[in-house]
C-alpha cells in the first residue's frame, strides 16, 4: 500500500505545461461532444383563472 505522508510532494502536483494540456483536453473533449437529447416531460394542465383588480391573493 502506498502511504500519502511519504510520497513527494511534487508527485500530487501538475507542471504548469500539464496542466495546461489537461485543460486544452477536457476543452476540445466538451465542445465535441454533442449534448445528450433530454426526455420530455408531460405537462400538466394546471390552468389559472386569471386574477382581478380587486381579488385578494
């Protein structure tokens, strides 16, 4: 098992230029990515009478 307290710590860190590659990745992995079509809900027909000048709320 490895043991977190001894390991370095520039090993749980990114360079600069690794990071910046990540971020370009995930970028150019998200915008080609089309959005998934979402399930259509029902509508419920809840209609409301509209309101009066004097009705009370």
């Amino acid at each position: 098992m490895l043991d977190m307290a001894k390991t370095p710590k520039d090993q749980d860190e990114y360079s600069d230029e690794e990071t910046t590659q990540r971020r370009d990745a995930v970028l150019k992995r998200m915008l080609n990515t089309p959005p998934k079509p979402r399930p259509k809900r029902e509508r419920t027909t809840n209609k409301r009478k509209p309101q009066q000048a004097g009705d009370k709320k």
